[in-house]
C-alpha cells in the first residue's frame, strides 16, 4: 500500500528538477500522475523516465489558454484531482535599477500569475479534503542581492497558502507552502553558470548551508509526499523549510 494509492496528482513544471523527482515519488506511492512543461521534447524525456502511471501536457503556466486545455484533459481521462503541487516557476536575477518590464512580467506571470490560475482552475475537480501544494522558496523571507522581482513572487507564493487556507477552509482543503533551500538541480546550474565561476559559486553556497552541502530534488519530493498524504492530514496554512538550516540559523 502506497501513501497516494489511488490518488490523481497534477504536477506543473513536473519534466525536470523539483518537479520530476516528485512526480516520480508520488506514482512510486500509487499515484496516477499529471505533469505539464513548455518543452515537448523534455517532457517526453520526463514521461519515459517515470515509466507508467503518467500523462504529460504541454504548455505553459502563464497562458490560460494552455492552463483550459490542460484541465480539460483531466477530466476527461480522470474526472478529479486529488493533489495540486503547484511547482512550475523561473528565477532569474536582476539587481535594482536594471529591472525592466519584460524582467518583471515574465517571473510574475509564471510564479504568481501562472501558481493562482493554476490552483483557481484546477478547483472544480478538487474533492473535499484535496491536498494543494505551492513551491516557494526560502528567497521569500530572505534579502540576497539582485533577487528583488523572484522574492517577491515567492513572498506572494507563502501568501497564497496562508489566504487560500481560509478561502478553501469550508471544503476542507489543505494548502502547504514548500520552501526549497539551495538544490542541486539543472535550474540552479543554469542561474550559476558551468564555467569555474559558477563552480566556485556553487562551493560558496554549499558551504553557507548549516548541513555543509546543496539539497536534492528528491529530498523536497519526500517532502511533498507527506503534505500530499494523509500523514499530513492535520497540517494546513503552512510554510515547510527544506533547506539544511540555511534560512532557519
């Protein structure tokens, strides 16, 4: 008996990272699983790598449009969902007095505009009790430099659980935030850069971190696991820190 057996799991953002190391874990817990990329080819990769029990969707986050056709096909091949980890989300670094428009509109767009219409659809297949899970980010309550816009947008994110949880409060829906601390996934190799810059970076972080090394996807997809499940099932409203002790000390 698996934690999710049973269960239907959307996970957006799920062809890579965070996402996919989730959705792996949640179909090895007897869930049937949903995942959505930009990019057909990785998620293609990302459905081959999970083996069975998943379907992936093309689209994008910050596009209704995609977020219609993507809700659609749930229902039509499942007709509910019992899980939301609302995942998908960019970083990207701007120092303040170089932001500009396009800077702003596009982390905006997909890591508050694209996590609310993602949750705000998905609704009418959620059954009473349904498990909503945000990822934030430990930049939400942190001040690091040239972060100003992707803070933000994650500060907005622990809001969301916070509102949503009374909103949803009548239905019994639980809605956690997750907050990654520094993981070693391609997206942080791609903001740090391959050169021996971006490995020296990645030394300095790692040293930063109370437990002296970079977190793993598959550390935040346990995590996910027990906010999905029902080991959780008296944890609502909060804000879960998987980072080592790097936000906490």
């Amino acid at each position: 008996m698996g934690k999710l057996d049973g269960k239907v799991a959307l996970i957006t953002g799920g062809n890579s990272g965070i996402g996919l190391a989730t959705a792996k874990r949640f179909v090895k817990e007897g869930a049937y699983v949903f995942i959505t990329g930009r990019r057909q080819s990785n998620l293609d990769e990302a459905v081959k790598q999970i083996g069975s029990n998943v379907t992936g969707v093309q689209g994008d986050v910050a596009k209704l449009d995609d977020l219609d056709r993507l809700f659609a096909q749930i229902k039509k091949e499942k007709g509910k969902l019992d899980i939301v980890f609302a995942n998908a989300g960019v970083a990207k670094y701007a120092p303040l007095g170089t932001i500009d428009e396009e800077h702003f509109d596009s982390i905006f767009g997909g890591n508050v505009k694209g996590m609310l219409f993602t949750v705000q659809k998905a609704l009418p297949l959620l059954p009473d009790g349904a498990s909503v899970i945000l990822n934030a980010s430990i930049v939400g309550s942190k001040g690091f430099a040239a972060n100003s816009v992707y803070s933000a947008t994650k500060a907005a994110v622990r809001s969301f659980a916070r509102t949503w949880t009374t909103d949803l409060k009548a239905r019994r829906i639980r809605v956690n935030a997750i907050s990654p601390g520094p993981i070693d996934t391609e997206g942080l190799r791609e903001l740090v850069g391959s050169s021996e810059v971006g490995q020296e970076r990645l030394k300095n972080l790692s040293s930063t971190v109370p437990m002296g090394r970079l977190g793993t996807a598959d550390e935040i997809a346990k995590a996910a696991v027990f906010l999905a499940s029902d080991d959780s099932s008296f944890v609502t409203g909060i804000e879960l820190f998987v980072d080592g002790g790097f936000a906490q000390v």
